[in-house]
C-alpha cells in the first residue's frame, strides 16, 4: 500500500459539471469582455462580463424582461426577443466603451440558427464586433419572426422591426447594480 498517495478534491463547480476551467481560461487570456447568453423556459439574459482578479464583472446587461417597458407584447424567449435583447445588451455596453467581445456559451448546446445566435447577432447589429460564423447566425425573416406570422396571424414583424428600429435610435440608461 502507497503511503505518500494523496487526492485532491477537484473544485466545486468541476465537481458539478457547471464550469470547464480549461475553457474559461482560454476565454480569460483572450483579454476581451466575455458575451454571455442564458435562455431559460420565459426569458433571455444577456450579459456582457469583464475579468477581474477580485471576481467577474458584469458591464452590461439586458433581460428579455426589459422588451416589456419598450411595448413587446409578444412572448420574451422566442428568437425575435433574443434579437431584440441583444441589441439592447450591445446599446448598454458601447456606453461602457466595449467595442469587441469573445462569445462564452458555457455548458450550453449550440444550435445553428438558435436563441443564443440571434442574441448574438442583436450584440453584432448593435455594433459590437464579436468573433462568430455568419452561418451560426439565423436568416432575417427569422429574426424579424416571419416563420411566427405565418403561424400564429399576427403582425409580430411590424413590431419587431419597430421596435429594433426604437432600441437604435434612442439612449438607452443602464443603472449599476
């Protein structure tokens, strides 16, 4: 039997599968703000975040739930909202003076054409340079929820491309919290 065997007990998150830390350190040495999308079952949440020896911090951030205050009247986790969303989140964070940003999907599945992509693509039409594949991003009759229209009959495309043509045009404040 080995007397000098000894284990080491792999950090938390390793344990519980929620943080890959080669990845995030190939992420961190990138030395650009780090575009984070989260999408749950009602909502999307976009965050731009900065390294910090003390901790992560969030420069920007912008919910789906924010679309409401706007007149969104239609669902917040669909892919026009996560479009919407993004451009909100790349408004927010060329006020803080962050011109580019790294794509951090975490654990998440990425899907051609998906949430996370069009959330994406909101962050890049805002004018945020972010490094991605044009063939990940959704078509425009998408994002504008055409493929919602012929569906449900009702005029979400209008009211997407007004509101996205509103979020562009007006100043957008973001309180620290």
């Amino acid at each position: 039997m080995a007397d000098n065997q000894r284990y080491t007990v792999p950090h938390r998150r390793k344990r519980e599968g929620r943080t890959n830390y080669k990845k995030r350190l190939t992420l961190l040495l990138s030395r650009r703000p780090r575009l984070i999308v989260r999408k749950s079952l009602r909502n999307v949440l976009i965050q731009i975040i900065q390294y910090q020896a003390s901790g992560d911090s969030i420069v920007a951030q912008a919910d789906s739930r924010q679309l409401i205050k706007l007149g969104w009247k239609h669902s917040r986790s669909n892919l026009p909202a996560a479009y919407l969303t993004g451009i909100l989140a790349g408004k927010m964070a060329k006020q803080h003076k962050i011109t580019q940003a790294i794509v951090d999907l975490g654990q998440q599945e990425s899907i051609i054409g998906g949430r996370i992509y069009a959330a994406i693509k909101g962050v890049l039409d805002s004018g945020i340079d972010v490094a991605v594949s044009q063939e990940m991003l959704p078509k425009e009759d998408r994002l504008i929820g055409k493929h919602i229209d012929t569906y449900k009959k009702v005029t979400l495309s209008k009211d997407t491309l007004a509101l996205k043509e509103q979020i562009l045009k007006t100043e957008t404040s973001h309180a620290k919290k």
